[in-house]
C-alpha cells in the first residue's frame, strides 16, 4: 500500500470501485489518481477518459476465453492488464469484478500532475539543452525547438502527453507486458480516489474507439470538457 496515503476511506473506495463490474467501474474510475514509482520520481495522473470490456463483449480480448495472454482478466478486481497492440503500441487497463470473469477497464487518457517531466522523457526521450517540460513551461514554440528536436512534434503541448491508450501507457514509462497480472498497490502502479466523486452531469458516454465489434455500445467514459480526453464525441456531449 501506498505508504504516504493515510486516508483509509479512500482506499476502501478503490478497493470497492474494483469490485464492481468493467460498466460500473470505468465511470467511478474517471476522476481517481493513477501513480507510478520511476528511479527518476514519482508520477501522479488524474484519469480523465475509459473504456468497459468484459467477456459477453464481441471486442474483448477475453471473449473468446482465457489465454496466457489473457489470464489476468480473469482474476480478481485490482490487477494490472497489459497488452501489446498493432505490432508497436503497448496499452494499460486495470482488471476489476470477481475471480473467473473475464473483464478489465482500458486508460484511455489521463491529465498529468506530477513527474511531468519524466512523463517527457518516457515520451519522446532526454534531449541535450531544455528540457522538454521547461520547453513547454516556457511556451516555446515549435518553430524554436525544431533545431533542437527536430523529429518531434507537438512536443510543447502537455495535453498530447497521455491523451490516447498508447500515449498514457508509454508516458507511465511501460514498455513490454511484465506488470500484466500483477496487483495495485503490490507492484509500482497504484490507484487513489478523489476525495470528491465527480456528478454523473459531469461524465459523458460514448462509443469505444477504435474497435470493430459492439461499435455502437456507449461504452466509453470521460469527464465532460476535459482538455486531456482523445477524443471528443459531438453526438454525446450535450
């Protein structure tokens, strides 16, 4: 357990959203704080944007059963699911639900807080000179840096660093599949609750994104006018 986190009802909120099933837990999960202990320091994100799946789900990775691959879903609400996508892209979710069901909620995006500018370096690598993060404190713009980080785009907009799946997962620093199955609090990823729960006028649903079955299920959550979602869905947002 986190050890600098000595508020017990918090915990128990987690431990409580955990249990619940992937469509109950994605929207109580918006809002909560996702950490991840680095050598460099500790990162601090505010999730902001989900996705359900679970094993009645066409477009679950469990719905055709358990594999190795997809063993941890299976277990029970609090662990890690870790896969590799379209042959580069690793994505995080957090299983949630009781033992033997096959579910887990996909991060989709997060608002980063703290570790900024670690999140930096695990996105797009040291650079000689400024930092990333004081490029961006600086409002640097894209033409200035360009000499400096010429392969890069879009470096000085801290919304571009953990809006997408992919994104979120590279800037927690995850590069392959070995925190897949492991539990919160038990490895170097934990979650705290907010300490106060966002009203659902503040939650939007939509369809998922980027999957070919169940497109029309509403599926996907994220907090109403965030900067820091992927996407924007124009039919949802009232």
């Amino acid at each position: 357990m986190r050890d600098v986190c000595h508020d017990i009802s918090l915990v128990m909120k987690i431990q409580e959203i955990l249990t619940k099933s992937s469509l109950e837990a994605a929207p109580l999960l918006l809002g909560c704080y996702l950490y991840r202990k680095l050598p460099d320091g500790i990162l601090k994100l505010k999730i902001v944007e989900t996705e359900a799946y679970h094993q009645d789900d066409p477009a679950s990775h469990s719905f055709r059963g358990m594999t190795t691959r997809t063993a941890p879903m299976f277990e029970e609400g609090g662990r890690l699911y870790v896969y590799f996508t379209y042959g580069m892209h690793y994505c995080v979710n957090i299983v949630v639900g009781q033992k033997g069901v096959g579910e887990a909620v996909l991060l989709r995006a997060a608002e980063p807080l703290e570790g900024i500018e670690v999140m930096f370096n695990n996105r797009y690598g040291p650079v000689q000179g400024p930092t990333l993060y004081n490029l961006y404190n600086q409002h640097i713009t894209d033409t200035n840096v360009r000499g400096l980080t010429s392969h890069i785009s879009g470096i000085t907009d801290i919304k571009n660093l953990a809006n997408g799946p992919a994104k979120l997962t590279q800037a927690l620093g995850i590069t392959d599949t070995s925190l897949s199955g492991k539990m919160l609090n038990g490895s170097s990823i934990w979650l705290e609750a907010a300490k106060e729960p966002l009203k659902a006028s503040d939650i939007v649903a939509s369809p998922r994104i980027g999957i070919k079955e169940a497109t029309q299920m509403p599926w996907r959550f994220y907090i109403k006018d965030n900067q820091f979602v992927s996407k924007y869905n124009k039919n949802h947002d009232g």
